[in-house]
C-alpha cells in the first residue's frame, strides 16, 4: 500500500512539474516577444538632438484674489524666438515661503534649420489655494546681465469665506 501512495505522489509531482515547466515556457516566450518588438521598435534613424531650455514668460493672468480651498487655472504666456522651439507645457514649480516660482520649459530641436518667427503660446497650470497668506508668483521672465533671474512678480490675496451665522433658523412645523 505504501507504494501505490508513494507512486500516486510521485505522479502528481510529475505532472506539477511539467505544467509549470509548461507554464514557464510560456513566460520565457512572452518575455522573448516583448524584447524582439521593443528593439525592433527603436528606430534610430528618428533620433534628433534637442535640449530643454526655460522660456521668459511675458504675461500672466491670475485672479484678483483667491478663496481658500478653491482650485484654480493660472494662465501665462510666454514667447518663443524661432520655430526650433516647442511647447509641451512643461515648467518647474518650486515654493519657496508663501512664494511659487514658475519656471516654462520649451523643448528646443538643434543641429536643424530654424525659421525666426516669434510665437507665442500659453501654458495653464491648476493652483489650489491651501494657505491662507497671500500667495506671490514668480514668473521666470529671463537673465539680467549678471545672469540673475529676472521674474514677473504677483500677489494674490486669500479670502476666507465663512458661513453666515446670523441666517434665520426655519422651524421644523414650516
């Protein structure tokens, strides 16, 4: 009886063994496919040299004031020097206190003939107004001369709106 048990065993273990060998093979192939088509896809002849390079902005609208808690969309324009020059609304967001530095990033193609039109674009970004001083943006609007960043600067105070207490009370018979 011990060797129908010990060959019932032996059986099931086989039979795991080549499922999972059979199910290893099919991870191995998986893995060989998804390898073949990503190197095939990679198309050197695509490949062009750029560089990110932040963009002066010339213009920001921005609200009055904010209310706390509230989200909303800050709009500024920038302006770009030639057609080499893209917008893939990208920018740097730094805090630094209550102020928000607000650096666009333009994706600029090299090595290929560039025409000199200047364009303008506009980039959008959400701000949700969290703190209850009022918040400074500093726009990135270029170099001076000694190569110090230059900003657009704006304050937006915040206004908390608080519920009115005086309201009348409804009774429960109306």
């Amino acid at each position: 009886m011990v060797s129908h048990a010990k060959l019932f065993f032996e059986h099931i273990f086989v039979e795991t063994l080549k499922k999972n060998k059979m199910k290893n093979f099919k991870y191995l192939l998986m893995l060989i496919v998804a390898l073949t088509v990503t190197v095939s896809c990679n198309d050197d002849d695509d490949y062009h040299a750029y560089h990110l390079e932040y963009v002066g902005v010339t213009s920001a609208d921005v609200p009055d004031e904010f209310v706390y808690g509230n989200t909303y969309r800050i709009n500024f324009t920038v302006e770009f020097p030639n057609s080499c020059y893209f917008n893939y609304n990208q920018y740097d967001y730094f805090y630094e206190g209550t102020s928000r530095l607000i650096y666009p990033i333009a994706h600029v193609d090299d090595d290929v003939e560039c025409t000199p039109a200047i364009r303008e674009t506009t980039f959008s970004i959400p701000v949700q107004a969290l703190q209850k001083e009022p918040y400074i943006f500093k726009f990135y609007q270029g170099e001076d001369a000694d190569g110090q960043d230059i900003f657009l600067t704006i304050e937006v105070p915040v206004i908390e709106i608080q519920a009115n207490k005086n309201l009348p009370k409804t009774s429960k018979n109306s």
